[in-house]
C-alpha cells in the first residue's frame, strides 16, 4: 500500500502522546490529516483538526481515505472495524501484541471489504517528498529522499539503515512500505513486491525480511517474474537454530524460514542478496546498469 499526498488520513487515537507527536510531524511533512478519533474528546479540535467520536462519525463529517491507528493492544479490533465499516480504503496499523484472534477477525473483515492493511507492528510508510503514515523519520534527508528504489521492510529500524545507505549511495526512495513483524500480517512481503512492481515510479526494489516465516520465499515465487532488478537483505543468518529474534514473525520451525532456504529461493529467482545492508547501493546500481 502506497500512500500519497492525495490521501486523507484519520488518526485513530490523536489525543495520546505518541498519536499527538506523530501526527504533528506527518502535518508538518505534508500528510493530509483531516480528523482524529477519540470518543472522550469527541467534538474539539487537536492537532488543528476536528477530533470525532467514531471514523463512522468522521466518514459523515467529510470522509478520510487512510486510517492511521495509535490504539492499545485490546483496543484494536473495536478501532479497526470501525474504521473498516466506515468506508476505510486503508489501515495502518502501529500495535503491537494484539490478541491473535483479534487480528485474524479484523483481517478478515478488511479483505471482506476490500480494505487494505499494513501491520500490525508497522512502523508505517513513507512516500518521500509527499507524506508519511506511522512513526518512519521521513522528516529526515539524509533518510528519505524522492528517487526510484522501492524499499520493503518488516522492520523499521533495518528499514531506516537501508534507507540511510541507499540516499549515502546517491539515490531516492519511490515509496517506503513497512510491512509489520508479526506473524499474521495484512500486506505481506510478496503483496508490497507486487505492488512496487505496478508502480510507476519505481525502477528497482530492496526487500528487507528475516528469519522466521515462508514470505521472502512467496516473494521470490512473484520476484522471477519482473523486469525490475530486485536485492534483498534477510536478518538473522547467524541465529541459532529454533531460536525467535526480534520480531514475533522471526521464529524458525525445522528447515522452514531458515536463513538458507530464503537467500536460496531469493537468488533462483535472480534476486541480488546482500551480506550486509551497506551493499545495498552497489547492488542497486548494479541493477540499474548505471
């Protein structure tokens, strides 16, 4: 899911510290926020827009595009399906350690609805030069600048270093997609590969993934089918075996999500695989034949 400049945002959540943080950068950086939910707050203003009871109230004030949720853990599933019932063409989901249940029901309903999700456990996403959704630094240039390499990550802090090597090397981001670290996710690995492979704007993608899981490997199934050159860096090569890092997702099972069966999928299907992420210019130039 790629968000753009067009897209108008609802904060689910704005009155909190951290929604009433993040959504002041996303204002300042060019984000079309329209409205914040908070059914305490419901009817003043925060943030310089109007704070509703519901998203269905804020879908009846003037509508939003993209749901952005700043929303505890238990709270998710009620935020979600509101946002899903009223209209939500998005959701960005921040959380964290959601009940399983939960997300699998509000998943489902969104895919019912034709509702698009990133996360949960996103750290959002950033189309450098228009907007960002989440708590990405898209503020900072020396990060995020307008270019043509489409960036995947589960992880927001892989996908922040990643970023900062690619502008180091001399070029851009077309669009940032954080995926989530959680085990059941709305756009996984393969989804944000395809659509960065649809885009437009985009010459070449990195993909950042870890061990734990069969999406790397889904997306190599997609990747040998595109024109567009595609690296990967996967996390995790030296973890032991059955061991979770980081993320809930990163669990290894038998010979399942190991480092190996991913960097071999990956490179079968023509995808430059990176020992480090600091390769990640040489190999996007390498790509581009520039």
């Amino acid at each position: 899911m790629i968000v753009t400049a067009e897209d108008r945002v609802l904060i689910q959540g704005i009155t909190g510290r951290q929604g009433t943080f993040w959504t002041e950068r996303m204002q300042a950086y060019g984000t079309k926020v329209v409205g914040g939910v908070n059914p305490k707050k419901a009817g003043t203003e925060h943030c310089g827009v109007p704070v509703h009871g519901s998203a269905r109230e804020a879908a009846a004030a003037g509508g939003f595009d993209v749901s952005v949720l700043f929303i505890p853990p238990l709270g998710v599933k009620e935020a979600a399906l509101d946002a899903i019932e009223a209209g939500a063409k998005g959701l960005v989901i921040l959380t964290e350690h959601i009940p399983v249940q939960d997300v699998m029901y509000l998943l489902a309903a969104a895919k019912e609805s034709g509702c698009r999700v990133l996360g949960p456990n996103t750290a959002g996403a950033v189309t450098p030069g228009q907007c960002f959704t989440g708590f990405m630094p898209a503020f900072n240039d020396s990060i995020f600048r307008p270019g043509s390499v489409g960036v995947i990550s589960r992880s927001g802090s892989l996908g922040t270093l990643v970023c900062l090597n690619l502008v180091q090397a001399g070029f851009g981001e077309s669009a940032f997609i954080g995926i989530g670290g959680d085990p059941i996710i709305g756009t996984t690995t393969r989804d944000a590969l395809e659509c960065l492979d649809r885009d437009p704007g985009t010459e070449a993608v990195v993909m950042v993934g870890e061990i734990g899981g069969s999406m790397e490997e889904e997306a190599a199934e997609y990747a040998v089918t595109m024109t567009k050159p595609v690296a990967a860096f996967i996390a995790g090569g030296a973890a032991p075996p059955g061991k979770k890092m980081g993320h809930a997702g990163a669990i290894v099972m038998g010979n399942k999500g190991t480092y190996k069966s991913k960097r071999d999928a990956l490179e079968k299907a023509g995808v430059t695989v990176l020992d480090t992420p600091s390769d990640v210019g040489r190999a996007v130039r390498e790509g581009l034949g520039t």
